[in-house]
C-alpha cells in the first residue's frame, strides 16, 4: 500500500485515521481482525478492544518501517551512500551537506509519516498497557513487541533529528527536546529494550528476546554515539583526530555480548530487516533511488555510469587490507536494496553489528580489538587484520560497509572526521559537525511551541 496523499498537519483531523491505518496494515491479506465491512471505516472505539491487539502491533510495525524509508531518503543522500543524479534540487542541496533547512520539500513532506509512527508507538503500547492491566489481553508477547518498537523509533528519532517535539500528542504540539536534551530519546529506546528483554523472556519469545537484546546494545552504543556528536555546541570529540570519535560503553558491549550469544556466538549472520510489499508499505528510498532514479549508490561505494546515466556499474569498494577485493558484505548488501525497484527490505540490526559495537569498544579501552575485528573479517573470507592498517580506520572502514543504508553513516561522518565527498565547504555538514535533520515547517507552523524556528 502506498501513501498518496496526507493532511499538511498531521495532527488535525485526526479521530481514529491513525489508529484505523495501522489496523488496516495489519490485517491486509487476512479476514478482517475487527469484521467490518469497510476496513477503512473503523469506529475511534473498536481499536481499544482486544481484538485489536494484533492489528495495532502489526500496523505500528509497518508504520515504523514506512517513517524509517521516508526519512533514510533525506538522511542517507547527506551522506555519501547515496549521490544526488536527477531533478530536485531539494535532494541536491542534501547531498551537499546543506541539511539544516526547515523548507526542504522532503524532510518537510516526510515528517509527517515519522511523527506518525513515533506517535502509534506510543499509543499501542498505552492501550495494550490498559488492555493487559484490565486482564484482557490474550497474547502477551504483543507487548513485547510493542516495547521493541518503541525502541526502534526512538533510536532512529535521536539518529536522525537535530530536536524533535517527543511528548506531542494528535491534538497538542510540545516543545522539541533541544540538542542538548535529545539523549532522552536513547534513554526512552533503552527503557523500551529493557523492558522488551524481560517481557519476551517471560513469555519463551526466543527470537524476540535475541531482537530486543540487540536492540539494547544499539541503544547503549548510540547513547554514547551521541555523547560525541549529539550537541554540536559541545561536540564531545576532537575535529580532525579520528581516535577522539572512538566510544566506549560496557552496557553497549556488554548487551552486544549476549546478543550475539543468542544469534548463535561470532559466525553468525543473523540480521533483523524492515520489509515492504505491494500489500503493506512502500519503500521510499527504494523508489527514488531504484524507480525513480533521483539517486544513485554514491561514487565511494560503487563505479557511476561512465555515460552519465543516473546509475552505477558495479560496487568498487574494496577492502582496507585486501585490496583488490571488493566488499562482500557492501555487495550484498546493495544487492539486496536494488533488487526491488519499490520494496527492497532494509537492515534495522546485525550480528555484524553486535561485532562492531564490541571492537569498537575494546579498541577504544585498549581492549582485544583485533580478535573481535577478525571475528567480523572472518564472516566474509577476509584476511585477518594483524597490524596492516590503521586499527580506527579499519574500523570506520568496516561500519561503512557493515552498515550501509542502516542510518548510521552521519554521526561516523562527524565522530571519525570523514566528510562526504559531495559536502560543500561552506555547508552546514562541513562547517557545523553533529548538525542533522531539522524539525520542517510543516511541524512549525502547526505546532505553537516552536518559535521563531522557521
């Protein structure tokens, strides 16, 4: 299912449009959860049944994935994974590091389906919350997976926004958390993930369980992310050293540990992806990159079309120590987004991950760094680093490719001093580090308690 068309506040004319979406996304291509006739006329009352437990779960999910598309289009053209090649110049101007305008037709046109999906997170959790304190709700493994996504938008909200209006309900905006308040949004994912841990626990939900632990160690990890480039006033790292940018986190390691003890130890390559289809969501990023061919795989990863045309020959990245060989992970992954023109999956967390989050740390505190970095390596057949590179650089290295099209690339932009080759110098990404996505006008001019910031 495509969005067409969404109101220009997404707050008004609210009633249950929300509510009744994510019913409808997720019961499509099942009998009606609720028996309705109509699924797109579902009474404000209905969702508050129990019936509708998995229906709101279901549809936060694809909610979630469909927000997280939206903005990756804006967020991942900043970076150098994707490169500017059509018409618009909106998309030009991001690709250029020029990110801080709140009048971006895109960020501004995709707001709203973020702050929708924040927002259902929220809800669903509430009403499950009411449901199962009232006795009432059968499957309680719902509200497992209702915390994991709860992480999972939080995580992306600090990720991705500069500040963002988190206690805005559908009628009243708040006051953005600024920049140096966002961290509260990781404390929120870690608190979600927490609680997602023991309640798939509770329940024997294994592979729920082994996604909210991984959950936790990303949450951890990019708390300390942000402790180095979340306030750009206070940049928590020296410009230019790229060893400052290195975190260290025991929680981060220590949640990555168990992780990737339930993914099945270090030769896993377990991985979590966000689906789409013709019968739920579309991939925005997909479409403008695969369909539409706005953007391309930027000139750091893969060869551009020699005859100018908006696409690439091949992936050309190669690897730091064997160096005629060309990324097996970045093959795969680009692969894998380019097969579907509109509804390619995208990767939300990794065993590969679990593995970074641990090398970094243990690289950062003097730890084994290199046998966590060849237990990666040896994923994809790699020659094992024994002192050839760099140790950071390899790291960087190996997180740009790891995690390619995850939403992480902006803040290792900033913390490990390794600007996007399409960033202008006089941009805000060149000339401000840890400057992200802003809140757009939409939400401005809709939200009283945003002045003078548009």
């Amino acid at each position: 299912m495509r969005f067409t068309h969404i109101h220009r506040s997404w707050r008004s004319s609210w009633s249950a449009s929300v509510l009744s979406l994510a019913l409808v996304f997720g019961v499509s291509g099942c009998d009606s959860l609720l028996q309705v006739s109509n699924p797109n006329n579902i009474a404000g009352e209905d969702v508050l049944k129990p019936e509708a437990a998995l229906g709101l779960v279901n549809g936060t999910e694809a909610l979630i994935a469909h927000g997280f598309s939206q903005v990756m289009s804006s967020y991942s053209t900043v970076t150098d994974e994707l490169d500017w090649v059509g018409s618009r110049d909106a998309y030009r101007l991001h690709d250029q590091g020029n990110l801080e305008s709140p009048f971006n037709e895109f960020t501004d046109e995709q707001f709203p389906f973020f702050a929708q999906a924040r927002w259902m997170a929220d809800e669903t959790l509430r009403i499950l919350g009411d449901l199962d304190a009232a006795g009432e709700l059968e499957d309680q493994a719902l509200l497992a997976r209702a915390h994991i996504h709860r992480a999972m938008i939080y995580l992306y909200t600090g990720d991705m926004f500069d500040e963002f209006p988190i206690d805005s309900d559908r009628q009243e905006g708040a006051v953005p958390l600024g920049d140096a308040e966002m961290v509260r949004v990781y404390d929120e994912a870690i608190s979600a993930a927490q609680a997602a841990v023991a309640k798939a626990q509770a329940e024997g939900e294994d592979a729920l369980q082994t996604l909210a632990q991984a959950l936790l160690a990303r949450a951890h990890h990019a708390k300390a992310v942000w402790g180095k480039v979340g306030n750009r006033s206070n940049l928590g790292y020296t410009p230019g050293s790229r060893s400052t940018g290195l975190v260290s986190s025991p929680a981060a390691r220590d949640a990555a540990v168990s992780a990737l003890a339930r993914m099945g130890g270090v030769t896993s390559d377990w991985v979590y992806r966000h689906q789409y289809s013709a019968q739920t969501v579309w991939n925005r990023m997909a479409g403008w990159v695969n369909s539409r061919k706005e953007m391309r795989i930027g000139p750091t990863y893969a060869t551009p079309d020699p005859d100018g045309k908006p696409t690439f020959t091949a992936v050309a990245l190669t690897d730091l120590i064997d160096v005629g060989t060309v990324s097996p992970i970045l093959q795969e992954i680009v692969d894998e987004f380019s097969g579907d023109p509109d509804y390619s999956p995208l990767r939300l967390i990794s065993a590969r991950e679990m593995q970074l989050i641990i090398a970094e740390h243990n690289l950062a505190t003097g730890g084994d760094f290199t046998g966590a970095i060849n237990a990666l390596r040896a994923l994809d057949g790699l020659t094992p680093f024994s002192g050839q590179v760099a140790a950071v650089d390899l790291l960087v290295h190996s997180r740009a490719t790891n995690l390619f099209l995850h939403g992480r690339r902006l803040s290792d932009h900033y913390r490990f001093s390794d600007p996007s080759r399409e960033w202008l110098p006089s941009s805000r990404a060149a000339t401000t580090p840890g400057t992200f996505l802003p809140i757009p006008v939409i939400e401005c001019r809709s939200n009283p308690n945003i002045p003078n910031n548009c």
